[in-house]
C-alpha cells in the first residue's frame, strides 16, 4: 500500500479525512490535561516497566486496505511487546498504532475529524482512544466494541493499562 508522507511542521500536521489537517497550539486547559495525563501514564508505564510514553509522538498508521498515513496523538502509550525496549530506532517514528491514544478536545476541533481519527487508531490496532472533553470535565474510552464515559468523581481504567487508574477531576486542577 503507498504512503502519505506530509511536510514538518509546528504545530504537527496528520493524514485526516483524505487531507492535511495542522494540529492547533494547545490552550491552558488542553495543555494541563495533557501534562496531567501524560505525568500519570509515564509513572504507571515506568513502575510496571511495560512501555513507552510520550506527547506529540507521531504514527505511521495504516488500516487494512487503506493508505499509511501520520496521526499524531496528544498522549500515546506503546507496550514493549510491541516494540522491545532495546528497539529504540523503531520506536522513533513507530509504523504500528499504539496501544492506547490519548486526545484532548480543542474547542475548534470538528467532530467528524475527531471520530476519523478514533476510526482509524482501532482499525489499526489501538486498543483504546481516550478522548479528554475539558469543557464538559469527561472522558470516553473509545473501543473497538464500546465506548465507556468517565465523569468526576470516577477514575479513568481499562484493560490496555491493568493497574492505572486516574481520577477524571485530576485532569483539570492546577497544581
């Protein structure tokens, strides 16, 4: 299958609905949430030495039958088994979906853009998308055979991080 190979750009650019869609500079609320998720993740993946961790890590992903193209998570979790430790090279630009995708509502983001970009990382292998709603203070794990909503006071869990568990009221308090 061909690949769509995009320019490098600042704020990343990725591969949505047959065209080039520039990420936007995250706002306050994003940019918290996103730090809160990523710190709670990288702790968990660290004390369970079980994956990687990261922000704005960018993917080659590629549905079957479709074209490879860049989708760049807000947070991303990819397993060792996937990509042993020692495999670093092969986790820079990784050409295998993550295990779990993390992204954070922005307030211009369309839906239709948002559910192509959920479609695509299960279709290629992600376990769970977690979409962050910092308006209504939610968050939803999409999955291939469901979608489960998180509201406060709950804590975020799913099977693709056996053992995390992360209050949804976390990601949106200042430290």
């Amino acid at each position: 299958m061909a690949e769509i190979v995009l320019p490098e750009t600042k704020p990343a650019t990725e591969w949505v609905r047959g065209r080039p869609l520039q990420k936007v500079s995250p706002q306050r609320e994003h940019a918290l949430a996103q730090s809160v998720f990523v710190s709670a993740l990288f702790a968990w993946a660290k004390r369970h030495r079980s994956g990687r961790v990261g922000t704005e890590w960018e993917f080659r992903l590629e549905p079957p039958g479709e074209m490879r193209r860049p989708l760049v998570p807000d947070v991303a979790y990819l397993s060792y088994a996937r990509i042993p430790r020692e495999c670093e090279s092969d986790a820079d630009i990784p050409r295998i979906a993550p295990d779990v995708a993390v992204e954070i509502l922005s307030p211009g983001d369309a839906v239709a853009d948002v559910e192509e970009k959920v479609r695509v990382y299960l279709a290629a292998g992600t376990e769970v998308v977690i979409l962050v709603d910092t308006r209504r203070r939610t968050a939803t794990a999409r999955r291939a055979d469901g979608q489960r909503l998180f509201s406060e006071p709950e804590r975020i869990r799913d099977p693709a991080l056996p053992g995390f568990a992360m209050q949804v009221g976390a990601l949106f308090k200042e430290p």
